[in-house]
C-alpha cells in the first residue's frame, strides 16, 4: 500500500502576508496625532461595516436546518467556548516565566474568540466530513461569539479588556451587537447587493481588518509596547500555541468519538472546534482592548496561520483514509462467499 504523502509545500494565506505587511507599515509610520483620530474613526466604522456584513449574510434557512444537528453543535460550541477557555486559563501558569502578562493576556483572548467558517467548511470538504454540518457550526459558532467573547473577556481577562463596566459594555453593543442586528433585520433588502457584489465585498471585508489590525498596532508602537516582545519571548509563544492547537485537535476528534458520533460528523467536529476566527476576533479586540489591542492580537495572528498549516496536512490524510475505505469497501464485499 502506498503511503500518503504530505503536501509539497504548507499553505501560507497570502492574507497572512498582507497582514504582516500592514503590521511593518504601522512599526514604520506609525499613525500620530490627528491622524490616529482618523484611523480610530475609520476603523470604529469599518468594525460596525463587518458586523454588519455577518448579520446580512446568515441565511436563517441555513441555520434552522442546522438545527437538525444540535449535538454537534452544542459539541463544537463547548470546545470553543469552554474547553478552549479553560486551556487559557491553565496556561496561567506560564507566567511570568514563558509568558509575559500581555502575551498571557493575548493568548487567553484567542482561547475566547469563535470558530472560523471559510477554513473550516473547506477542510471538511478535503477530509470528506459533514461539510453542511460545518457551515451551520461555523455559523452558529459565530453568532454565539458576538455575546459570548465580550462577556468572557470581560470576566477572565478583567481590566484589560474594560471589565463590566457601563462603558465597554456600551461600545460593544453599538459597535458590535446594533450592527449585526440591522444586517439581520435588512437582509431581505440587502441579500441580492451582497450575493451580486461577493467578491468585491470580500475584499471590503479584509480591507476593513487591515485597518483595524494598522489602528491597533499604530498606537502600540506609539506607547512603546514593542520593546515588551523579544524573540525569546515569541518562539515561547509559539510553543504554547503549539501545544494549545495539538491538544484541542486530540480532545475534538477523540472527545468526539466517545460521544459517539460518525467519521464524518467527527471530522466537522474537529475543523469547527480546534480554529479561532482571526476575522472575528481581530475587530472584537479593537473594541475591547482599545490601545493595548496591538499586542493582544498578536497570539491570535500566530495561532491563525499554525491551525491552517497543520489542519491541512490532517485534511489531506483524512481524505487519503476516506479514499482507502471507499476502495476496500468494494474488494471486502466481492470476495464474501456467495451462498446458493
């Protein structure tokens, strides 16, 4: 039998890069001033646009036929919302050590954020899982996020993300919260602009978190926040976002299995419920974090770009499995004795 051979080459998102690239030019010009007032401004805007957006794009068919699903549902929301939180919070004990306060801050945050769906519908698709099973997860996941990812920053993170007071409570509902709602109630009136005008929308998605991302890092190199973060201290990052990653792949596809599901639901279990959205939570830091949110967002820019490294190696041997069942399926059922 020949063996699956990994990709040629990992997938680098060349969103990643653009990222980076808007990171470099906010070390490099950093906005000052009256300027960072009009960045603050425009991104204010572009947070309350992206909400928007995901409001006006959740078809309600789709999630009520995701209702079918509830326990994988309910499964990938409690490894978003609760077993990823609650590796967060163990990883306390990096501090000061591994971590640094504001790199422990970050890295809880990302615990904290909601599932992706692009990436995970397409995984799920490569592995040959429930891929209807995935968007309505996705979905959901995202939906729950708006409420549940301000509420938890502010309870496990406390004064770095504002805690519960009036004010960050405010903000996140007209900044986050009011938008999505109007995008719901204006859907039938906005839904064929969005399905005419997809692709030029994508690009007003990305293009509004590049500002966001150049906002958040402006005013942390303007306070001097960068001297915080050593090479040392990045690789240690990434070790524990390593370690992070590996351990919610294990837990969703083998916490799965125990809970009994199939191959295929447990491949959409495993795709929704080991990713954290960087859409999601690169505009939800700016709100929460406020001035800090550069550094914040950091952990959550590494973990992205390892999760859909790795799970693409994992769908891409889930599909060569797949494959090697389909085909031993038939040869097993010829050579069964034929009784006469």
């Amino acid at each position: 039998m020949s063996r699956l051979k990994p990709p040629s080459r990992l997938p680098i998102d060349p969103y990643i890069l653009a990222l980076l690239g808007t990171v470099a030019l906010a070390a490099l010009l950093p906005a000052r001033g009256s300027a960072a007032e009009v960045a603050g401004g425009a991104s204010t805007g572009a947070v309350a646009l992206l909400f928007f957006l995901y409001g006006a794009r959740l078809s309600t068919r789709e999630a009520l036929d995701g209702l079918r699903h509830w326990r994988l549902h309910l499964t990938v929301l409690a490894c978003t919302f609760a077993v990823f939180p609650l590796l967060g919070l163990a990883a306390h004990g990096l501090v000061p050590y591994v971590l640094t306060p504001e790199l422990y801050s970050g890295f809880l945050f990302l615990c904290l954020v909601p599932s992706t769906i692009q990436s995970s519908i397409a995984f799920t698709s490569i592995a040959r899982g429930n891929v209807p099973a995935a968007i309505c997860a996705g979905s959901f996941s995202s939906l729950a996020g708006i409420l549940v990812t301000p509420l938890l920053a502010a309870l496990l993170i406390g004064g770095s993300a504002g805690g519960f007071s009036a004010d960050s409570l405010l903000r996140i509902v007209l900044q986050l919260l009011a938008p999505f709602v109007a995008g719901r109630l204006l859907r039938g009136l906005v839904a064929g602009f969005l399905v005419r005008h997809k692709k030029v929308l994508g690009h007003v998605d990305r293009g509004s978190i590049l500002l966001v991302v150049y906002t958040a890092f402006s005013a942390g190199v303007v306070q001097g926040i960068w001297h915080q973060v050593s090479v040392v201290r990045l690789g240690a990052l990434l070790g524990a976002e390593a370690v992070l990653l590996g351990a919610m792949l294990a837990i969703s596809w083998y916490g799965a299995k125990r809970l009994g599901f199939g191959r295929a639901d447990r491949v959409a279990i495993q795709f929704a419920g080991s990713k954290k959205s960087l859409a999601a939570g690169l505009p939800m830091a700016s709100v929460l974090f406020g001035a800090q949110a550069g550094l914040a967002v950091l952990p959550l820019m590494l973990f992205h770009q390892m999760q859909l490294m790795v799970c693409a190696v994992i769908a891409k041997r889930r599909s060569g499995d797949a494959a090697a069942a389909d085909t031993a399926e038939p040869a097993a059922t010829e050579r069964q004795p034929v009784s006469v």
